[in-house]
C-alpha cells in the first residue's frame, strides 16, 4: 500500500511539475502544444494497449476475449455518459470570455472540470495496474502516465492566465487536477484489492477510458491548428518511448 501512494502522489504531481514549467513558458505556440499533447497521447497509447489491456488478456482466461472486449467498451462508454451528464470545456484555447469576473471564472471552472475528468481515468488505470501484483508492469503504467501529465499541465496554464486568473488560483487549480489523479489510484488500486476476480474486466476498463480520451479528445485537439504531420510523428515517438521502457524494464 505505500508504494501505492508514493505512486498516487507521483502520479499527481507530475501535472503540478508540468504546471511549474508551464508558468516559465507562458507563450506557447499551438504548434509546440499540438507536438507535446501528441507525445503525451503516444504515452498514453502504449501504456493502455501494453499495460492494461494485454494483460487484461492474459488474466481473463478462456473468456479472456470477451471480458476485455466488454471492458474496453464499458470504460468507454461510462467516459461518454460523464462527458454528457457534466457541464464542462474541453479547451480553454480561443475561447470567448468576457472580460467580466463572474463570466471568466465560470469559463475557467468548466475547463478545469474537464482536465479533471482527463484525469481521473488515469489515475484509476494507475491503480488497477497494481492490482495485479506485477509490480514493475505496475510502475511502467504510473510512470508512462506521469510521463504525459507533464506536458499536460504545461498546456493549462497558459489558457487560465490568458482567461484573467491569477497565478495564485491557477496553480491551485492545475494542482486540484493532480489530486483528482490521485484519488483515481486509490480508487483503481481498492477496487481490484476488494476481489481480485474482477482485475481483467477493471483493466480492460481502465484501457478503455485512456483510449476513449486519447481518441475523442487528444488527437482531435492536436490534429486542429494545422501541426497534424508533427502531431502523428510526436504521437510516434511517444508510444516508442513507453514501447522501449516495457521492453528494458519488463
């Protein structure tokens, strides 16, 4: 359990280290946005095929197929139903706010909503991952989300500083993201705990939600300001990077 939230607790600060950058560079162009969010859905990519729904496999036995193909779709799908029922942004970027306090401060709070509901699938997929009992393959998958949450937290900065916050509440804010991540790993870590007959179907799960965001979410923002070739080449490089960690640390 304590290495479980040493993980959490990396796992979510990885997002307030982005964040810190993120204030030293303030003006960042959509293309190096697109590049870096890329790199982070190549990260993600790698760690839901190769951490999570391989094994989810591996696990399910006979019906092994079936249980992670429901999984898949089931995390999915549970993603979409949050996305409908909860009010929220996707990108802050370009948006029309007006000047007034009331009127920004609700923008701000939708976008921050949505990195929170990025975030949570995230951390529980960190969590399902020591549910297994494989520890390294378990650290791989914290670590490659980490990875990703460095430049994610980067990329929030600017939109909220431009939107009229202060750097006070925007740090707090990113940091209220990492914290949504980390509960996410407790949450993912005591479900499989509880019963360990339901650890395929919580992995497939798990993959599901990261492939949902990186599909619905990532790759539609990154392909959007015309970096689309830099964008699939950083994507590229990010599944390489977490492909090579599994292959040296496995």
């Amino acid at each position: 359990m304590e290495m479980v939230l040493i993980t959490a607790l990396g796992v979510g600060g990885a997002t307030v280290i982005g964040a810190l950058i993120g204030f030293i560079f303030k003006e960042m162009s959509h293309k190096f946005s697109d590049i870096i969010l890329s790199f982070a859905a190549g990260v993600m990519l790698a760690a839901a095929v190769l951490g999570l729904i391989m094994p989810s496999l591996e696990y399910g036995g006979t019906y092994g197929i079936v249980i992670t193909v429901l999984g898949i779709f089931a995390g999915a799908l549970c993603l979409n139903l949050i996305d409908k029922l909860v009010p929220h942004l996707h990108k802050l970027v370009g948006a029309d706010i007006e000047d007034h306090n009331n009127a920004s401060l609700s923008k701000v709070l939708l976008f921050v909503l949505a990195i929170a509901i990025h975030n949570l699938p995230e951390g529980i997929a960190a969590g399902v991952g020591f549910g297994s009992g494989d520890t390294s393959q378990a650290l791989i998958i914290a670590g490659g989300i980490a990875l990703q949450n460095i430049p994610e937290g980067m990329v929030i900065i600017a939109p909220m500083l431009a939107a009229g916050v202060t750097p006070k509440r925007t740090f707090i804010c990113a940091m209220l993201t990492g914290v949504v991540e980390v509960i996410g790993t407790l949450v993912g870590y005591l479900a499989v705990s509880f019963s360990t007959a339901i650890l395929p179907f919580a992995l497939a799960f798990a993959g599901g939600t990261m492939l949902y965001v990186i599909s619905d979410e990532m790759i539609p923002e990154t392909h959007a300001h015309g970096s689309e070739r830099g964008a699939t080449y950083a994507l590229l490089v990010g599944f390489c990077v977490m492909l090579i960690s599994d292959v040296l640390l496995g």
